[in-house]
C-alpha cells in the first residue's frame, strides 16, 4: 500500500537520542548526569542475560504474562470483514499495560541502589503501577499528580495511599498531568543522588524513549509470535490507542521491519478536531519542545501549549512520543483520531458482544478497529492492543448515562 511520508527506512535512535529530527534531550544541565548514568546501565543491563531473565520472571510471576492474544469471534463476524484479534493486555497486573514498564524500570533503580521512586500521574494509572512495583521492593514512592486531577480521581489517589505511595497535589499550571510531569523533573534535579524518576510514557529526555518503548515491546514480541502461532501468518494492520504512545509502541515495534504490516495509532478527537477539546497533537497540532523532548504537541502558533480534553483520561496529554513524530513523518505508521461519542459506543459494543469492558483509552483504538476492520476482506488480519480494562471507568460511563452509583 502507498503511504504517505518520506517513505525513509526505519532507524533506531542516534546516540544522543534523536528520532529523526525528534526526541533529545532538552532539560536542565544538573539532570545530564543522572541520564547519563540511567542511559549507562540500561545499555549495559539490556546486554546482560542475567536482567532479561529477572524482567520475563518478574512479568510472569508478577504480572501474568503472556496475555492472551484473543480472536474476538462474535465481534468479527458483526463487522463482515477482517479477523479481529485482541492482545489483551487488560489480563495484567493493575489492569493495564502500564506494569511491564514500572516493573522494567523498578528492576534499573535497584540496581543504581536508588530507594526512592518519584512518578507522574494524570487519571492515576501510572501512580498506581509506579506504587505497586514500589510496594513490592520496599522502596519509598511520591506521586506528583495536578490538584484537579486529585479531585477527579479519588478512587485511584486511594489506592496509591493504601499501596503506602505518598501523593503530591500540584497547583500550577492547568492542575493535570502536564503540571505534575513538570513538578516530577523539579523534584527529581534535586533529590537526583537517591531518586530514580520512572516516566509512565515513551515521553520525557533520552533515553526514557526508547528505555520505555523497550519495556513494552514484549506486548508485540508475543503478539507476533502468537499471531504465527494461531493463524500461520503475519497481521495486516496493527492498530493501538495513543496517548504519550507507549501501549502503541510497545505493539508496533517488533513489526517495525515487516513493511507489509501496518501500523495505526488512534488519538483522542474528544468533541471533535474541530472544536479544538482534544488530544490529538498528531492529527491537529505543531512540532515543540515539551518535558524535555522534541516532538507533536498542541499548542499555539506562539508555542503555549493548549489545555487538552478527552473522557479518557490516559489519553488526555498535550504531547506524544517522539517516535511517533517520526514514524509519522516517515510514514510508516499513520495516525487518525475518535472522538468522545464513538469510543463509547465501541465500548459498549464489546462489552456486549465479547464479554470483555475495555478501558475507554482502548475503546479508542477498537472504535477505529471497527471501521477498518469493516472495510477489509475477510483474508486481513487486524490485532487491536486492548491496552487497558474498563472498571476505572465504570463511574464515568454511569455519569454519563445519568445515573448515579
Ligand atoms: C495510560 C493509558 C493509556 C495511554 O498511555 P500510552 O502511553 O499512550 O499507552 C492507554 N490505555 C490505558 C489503559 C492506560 O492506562
């Protein structure tokens, strides 16, 4: 198929971090040694058979990998078209992909000996990993989340609390994500000699990029293998959600070198591109530094970044991984957007036809999976990264139905 883009082979990162004309590393000068010495002991750990088996133990013992790579049947045969198979990263531990790479990244700060954890959180997903994989090692853990996100979240802060997490409101800004991401890179200048920072996305300076993106690529290792497996070939088309992108990533990478398989990432339209409420850097925004990276992020001609809006709250981020800047650029990967009304319904529809409540993040990615799927021939193989569970949103579809809980 033609695609649109330079159509440019593929490249790994250069050393310094750069995706194409994206990524880098754009942060304060008294952060340079610590991501020297975190890029350090990843290059050396990712080299060392000792890690990787302590890594797939822990995502076996701990986290219940593999999931399932799962032939939606029903939900197939409703839309006519390609085979729809679900990697269900919903099956994890804590409910969502966001473990394999707290669990990854737990394993590096034992190793530097760091016993503090610090992390960013907007709905509260990346908290909760970053608090259990904490919990379980005993390291002392402080969550930066926005002062309006606290609010909107309680269930979550919670939970972060009780897995013995302290919980920082941050009042600048716009009070979200963004803000918290911000206070995390503060804290971390300065508590850098005992702290490791884990960034819950394929966001933030060199080499959290690509160190993230290597943590989830064990959801498309498994789903390639599987795929071969189950039906003797590879998929058509990949699609995944794309929030900082790194369920997304974690799925296409392994595929990256398979030119006839496509890759597409969904983004949040909310109420629609055109009412400017969403979160779509890649379908509406401009290139920009933000959290110490280059890359799609929406803002203003002037450079302000815009305030973001999605009823998904894991995909309400105004930036996204530089790699997906690239991979768009180039054309390997394409990028659409869904908004509100249609990851609802797609919601419903597997709740109700598979038995499976998606997280409203992945009822993204399926709202788009049904209209591709719809539109190929049954011969096509579609997988969707269901990346996430759907009972942290119950409360927000029950509001929306007008009812009360
Ligand atoms: C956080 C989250 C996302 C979005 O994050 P990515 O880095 O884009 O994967 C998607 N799905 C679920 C279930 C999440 O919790």
């Amino acid at each position: 198929m033609q695609r649109k883009g330079t159509n440019e082979p593929y490249r790994e990162p250069t050393p310094d971090g750069h995706f194409g004309v994206y990524g880098g590393r754009f942060v304060a000068e008294t952060l340079f040694h610590a991501l020297d010495q975190l890029e350090a002991l990843y290059r050396e750990v990712r080299a060392d058979p000792a890690f990787e088996r302590e890594f797939h133990a822990d995502l076996a013992q701990y986290v219940g990998r593999p999931t399932p790579l799962y032939f939606a049947e029903r939900l197939t045969a409703v839309l006519g078209g390609a085979m729809v198979l679900l990697k269900r990263e919903d099956l994890n531990h804590t409910g969502a992909h966001k473990v394999n790479n707290t669990v990854g990244q737990a394993l590096l700060a034992k190793r530097m000996g760091k016993p503090r954890i610090i992390a960013e959180t907007g709905a509260g997903q990346h908290g909760v990993a970053t608090a259990t994989v904490a919990a379980r090692l005993g390291l002392s853990c402080h969550v930066y989340m926005g002062s309006d996100d606290v609010k909107r979240q309680s269930l979550n802060v919670y939970r972060m609390k009780l897995l013995g997490a302290e919980v920082i409101p941050v009042h600048s800004g716009s009070r979200t994500l963004k803000d918290a991401m911000n206070e995390a890179l503060r804290d971390w200048v300065t508590n850098v000699d005992n702290t490791h920072y884990i960034i819950g996305t394929v966001a933030g300076p060199h080499p959290y990029p690509m160190l993230v993106r290597d943590f989830q690529s064990v959801i498309g290792q498994e789903a390639r293998a599987q795929c071969l497996a189950q039906t003797g070939r590879l998929p058509n088309a990949l699609i995944a959600c794309v929030g900082g992108g790194s369920n997304a990533i974690g799925l296409f990478h392994p595929f990256m070198n398979d030119a006839d398989v496509e890759m597409i990432g969904v983004e949040a339209a909310g109420l629609g591109l055109e009412t400017g409420k969403h979160a779509a850097p890649l379908s509406a925004g401009l290139p920009g530094v933000l959290h110490g990276n280059r890359t799609y992020l929406m803002s203003d001609a002037d450079g302000q970044i815009l305030d973001t809006y999605s009823v998904s709250a894991g995909l309400d981020y105004p930036g996204v991984g530089p790699e997906h800047a690239y991979l768009r650029d180039l054309g390997r990967a394409r990028y659409v957007a869904v908004t509100d009304g249609e990851a609802l319904a797609a919601f419903r529809r597997l709740t109700q036809i598979e038995g499976i409540m998606p997280a409203l993040e992945s009822a993204h990615a399926l709202a788009f999976a049904e209209q591709e799927a719809s539109r190929r021939s049954a011969d096509d193989i579609v997988i969707v990264n269901l990346s996430g569970r759907g009972d942290k949103d119950i409360m927000t579809v029950a509001e929306l139905d007008g009812i009360r809980l």
